[in-house]
C-alpha cells in the first residue's frame, strides 16, 4: 500500500497544480474502492452517489493537505457524506416506477461476459457486507475495500480507532463463519479415494 500511496500522492499533488492527467491516475487510483464503499452503503445507487463525491472532490482539490493515504481517507469521507445524504433524500421522495427503472437497467455496450461475472462476484461480497450490523459494514468496507488504516477509517466515521478495529473484526469474523457455514472453506478440497 505505501507505494500505491506514493504514487496516488504524487499525482494528488501534479493534480493540485492543474495536472488534469494526474487527477485522472489519482481516479483510477481511488475510484474502485471508493465505488465499492459507497456500494456497500448505498446499493445500486452507488455510480451516482460516488459521480457526485468526485465532483466535491474535483472542486474542493485545492483545500486538500496531505499524502496518498491521506487522500484515501479525505475521498471517503466526502463520498460517505454524500452515501447518507442520499439515504437521507431516499426515505423522502419516492422510488422510480418499474417503466422507468426498466429504462435505467438497460445494459450498456460496455457489458461482457467478465464484467458480469465480476459483477456478480462483487454483489455477492457486497451482499454479505451488507448483512453485517451497520457500524461493523462500514468499518469492513473502509478497512478491506478502501484499504484505510485504524486510524483513518476513525476519522471518516466520526468514531475512535479501538472502535473502528474492533468493528472490522467483529464484522470480519461473521463474514468467515457465514462464509464457511456456505460451505466454503479454506481447506483444498479432496480427491475421491483419499483417506480422511
């Protein structure tokens, strides 16, 4: 992670001086986990939710301080903002009706028979994530999916490191037993004729 945050924090910089480039790596950078945070937060909404996150982060760059890990920990924080703004505006105004959503779900070109599989697999992680109590998911996701240390998740969740460990940990354990309760294991599975 620290040579990632090196170069995440280098093109941070460049992108503070105009470097439109630069910010484009620190996108790429960023972008997979921040996603599959706000996923997890918000659901199918996610795209949206972390379209408008960057459009804070691209006009707020020049007030940011700080290195690559800093920046992981900074974007977060403004897309978890946004995750529960929308939530919040979610219980106010009504869903989209089924002819409309029906339009939204139309498949792009870009879809393919591997983005789906990755999708699917994702979905199914983000599913388990789901299921964990809220403060335990949020902790999983900044820690796992977008790599924060103890100390920066805390941050980002308003809450002690202690708290936030112990969260992840707790969340980290359910998920081992559900997933093992599915019969996944870490053992290699045997060949038939092999003496148990």
């Amino acid at each position: 992670m620290q040579a990632y945050d090196g170069e995440l924090g280098a093109a941070v910089a460049r992108a503070q001086d105009g470097d439109e480039a630069a910010f484009a790596v620190a996108y790429r950078l960023v972008q997979p986990g921040l996603l599959g945070y706000v996923r997890g937060l918000v659901g199918d909404d996610a795209e949206d939710v972390t379209s408008d996150a960057w459009l804070e982060i691209a006009r707020d760059l020049g007030r940011f301080k700080g290195d690559g890990a800093g920046f992981r920990g900074w974007t977060a924080t403004i897309a978890r903002h946004r995750a529960l703004d929308h939530l919040r505006r979610q219980r106010v105004r009504p869903r989209a009706s089924a002819s409309e959503q029906d339009l939204l779900d139309l498949p792009g070109p870009q879809s393919t028979y591997d983005q789906a599989m990755e999708a699917l697999s994702t979905e199914q992680a983000l599913a388990l994530v789901g299921g964990l109590p809220r403060d335990q998911a949020e902790a999983v996701l900044l820690r796992v999916v977008v790599g924060l240390d103890g100390p920066a998740a805390a941050r980002v969740l308003g809450k002690r490191p202690g708290a936030v460990r112990t969260a992840a940990y707790r969340g980290l354990k359910r998920l081992a037993e559900q997933v093992g309760a599915d019969g996944v294991t870490d053992e290699a599975p045997r060949t038939l004729g092999e003496s148990t």
